[in-house]
C-alpha cells in the first residue's frame, strides 16, 4: 500500500480555471509488479505509455489566488519476488549515453580492472568496488554522471547507478538504470526520501537489481518499486509535471 500526498499552490495573486497535474506511478512489468487499485481525492484519468510507464492525470480546477489543493492518492501494488525471463535487444543497453561515458579512459582502465570470467563475476566485482571505495552521499540535485563518481569517488545513488551501468557496459554486458521508489516494509506512506535510483543488468534470463547505497546484490527485490527505465531519459526524466508555471507543487 502506497499512500503520496501532493500540495498545489497557486502563487501568481490570479484565478486558475484549471491545471493539470500529472505524477508517474509504478510500472506494469509482466508476473513482478501491477497496480491494482487506485483511490484518489481528486478524480484522475490513467495514462498508459511506453514498456510499461504509467502515470495519473488530475484536471484540477478553479484555484483561487494563493490557495492551495491537496491531491491524496492511495495505491495498491502486487510485487512478486520471483525472477522473470524476459528477452532484450542487448544493443538497447550496451551504448553510451549522457552520464555513462564509454569514451573515458578511467571508465575503460577500470572497466578492465574488474573484468571477470563471467558476466555475473563482473558485475559483483563492480559492485563490491563501488561499495568500498566510494562515499555514498545523499541526494544532490545535479547530475554529474559516471566519470565524475569514478574519479571523485563519491556521489549519491544516481551517480552510483551511472558507474555500475557505465562499467558494466565497457564489458559488454547490457545494464540500465532504473528509477522508482525504496520501501522497507509492505505498508508505508512515501516521502521525497523514498525516491531512488538503481542499477540493473541482463544476466541472459532477466534483469538484476544491483544498488550500491543500499549494499544489495540481487535480492530484497520486493523493497524496488520502479517507476521508469532511465534509459535514454536520463537528462528528461521528470517524477511529475504540472502545466501552469504559476502552480507549485510540494510531495510531502
């Protein structure tokens, strides 16, 4: 059960006949996670998108001058903890992209460093690294990507999850990042503090969660909620917009 609590403020002094608001909410992936039920203060409109990508879209109406609306939306999710097989186009997931510099002659020496006999090897050798030889930071508001983290050796989970995708790639195995919600029970109201970035990669069969700050080499795999793959979204990626920029928005 997942409870999300949203204030809209109106801070241009003028009337708003109408906003729409619209929030990402977990994926639909075969036989591992479905929202099943939605129940909202505000009525709302589903909107279904790309490989599972979801989202609610709430019309809201007449906002008075310095008024605020609060949207309270309550979700059921069913997580399964059972490995899914799942066929990929590796080349998807084996380019470089912004934040994930293949060119970098630190990511290549290192990449090469870690190389194992096998590609589950590799990807533990990578994760073991990035856990004992980075300082995990909290959430900073720039992205700065793989390079930045392999040469400073710190950065929060976003730039975790670009080294350990970056890395993996420069051996050749696909890996992409995922981004969505951390979870520590089955119940739990979310807060900003919940959103998280991952990692993940192709193991032959399915994805696997790998997530440094959290020290979890696939398992805990029902504490990932998953909103969207960064994927070639990375720089775009918004977890909600709202279409009048007079209209803020606090996730409380």
């Amino acid at each position: 059960t997942l409870r999300l609590n949203y204030v809209l403020k109106d801070t241009s002094g003028e009337f708003i006949p109408q906003a729409d608001f619209c929030i990402k909410i977990p994926m639909t992936i075969n036989a591992i996670q479905s929202v099943i039920s939605i129940n909202s203060s505000h009525k709302n409109e589903l909107l279904k998108e790309k490989d599972g990508e979801q989202s609610i879209g709430f019309p809201i109406e007449n906002i008075s001058p310095y008024s605020s609306k609060m949207i309270d939306l309550t979700l059921m999710v069913n997580i399964s903890d059972k490995p899914k097989y799942e066929r990929i186009n590796s080349d998807n997931y084996l380019m470089a992209e912004k934040y994930i510099e293949l060119d970098s002659p630190s990511i290549k020496l290192l990449a090469a460093q870690l190389k194992g006999s096998s590609s589950k090897e590799t990807a533990k050798n990578i994760y073991e690294w990035l856990v004992n030889n980075v300082t995990s930071l909290s959430y900073t508001a720039d992205n700065k990507g793989a390079q930045y983290l392999i040469e400073k050796r710190s950065g929060d989970c976003t730039e975790l999850m670009y080294a350990f995708v970056a890395l993996a790639r420069a051996n050749g195995i696909p890996a992409r990042g995922v981004n969505g919600f951390w979870v520590s029970g089955d119940s739990t109201i979310i807060n900003a503090a919940d959103y998280h970035d991952w990692a993940e990669f192709y193991d032959g069969d399915g994805w696997v969660i790998v997530d440094p700050q959290k020290q979890n080499f696939n398992s805990n795999n029902m504490s990932y909620l998953s909103l969207t793959n960064l994927t070639g979204v990375s720089q775009k990626y918004k977890r909600f917009v709202v279409s009048d920029n007079s209209v803020s928005v606090a996730f409380q």
